[in-house]
C-alpha cells in the first residue's frame, strides 16, 4: 500500500480527515464508545449519512495503516497525538 516514507505523510492526511468528518457529524473522537458506534456494522440510514459512512471509512483505513506500519516496525502515532497536532 504505502513506501516506508509515505507514511507519515499519508498518516497525516487520513487523520485530517478524520477529524474533519468527525466534527461534521458531532462524533467526540477522545470518547471511544462514539468511534465504536462509527466502527459498528453500517445501519439502514447510513446510505442516506454519506459523512458518517465516509468517517467509518477513514476510521478502518487508519487501522489498516497503522497494522502495516506495525508490521514494518514503525509505530503509528495516535489518532488524538498532541505530537502530530502540532506538525500540522
């Protein structure tokens, strides 16, 4: 999926993101149980939802990245990293 040195660029973006869909659908990305609601099978309504949808969209991409990042021994910031916040 990504170079080595992509990552943290690419990292940056999807957390952007993230952040931005998250805001435009009033989901608190520091309280777990509102992104395990986004991460829950999609419900009937959520076609209808198209930033919800995209927001669990970007969720399971991060997830992704970050395994592969783990899986080449890199570490992932976390989504909510004050080190990241102030590279951006």
């Amino acid at each position: 999926m990504s170079g080595f040195e992509h990552y943290e660029r690419e990292l940056t973006s999807l957390d952007d993101e993230i952040r931005r869909y998250a805001l435009i659908c009033g989901v608190d990305l520091a309280t777990p149980h509102e992104v395990a609601a986004c991460l829950a099978e999609p419900h009937a309504d959520w076609p209808e939802d198209k930033a919800r949808e995209s927001l669990r969209g970007l969720l399971l991409l991060r997830f992704k990245l970050e395994a592969e990042m783990l899986a080449e021994g890199t570490s992932p910031w976390p989504l909510l990293s004050a080190a990241h916040e102030r590279s951006v």
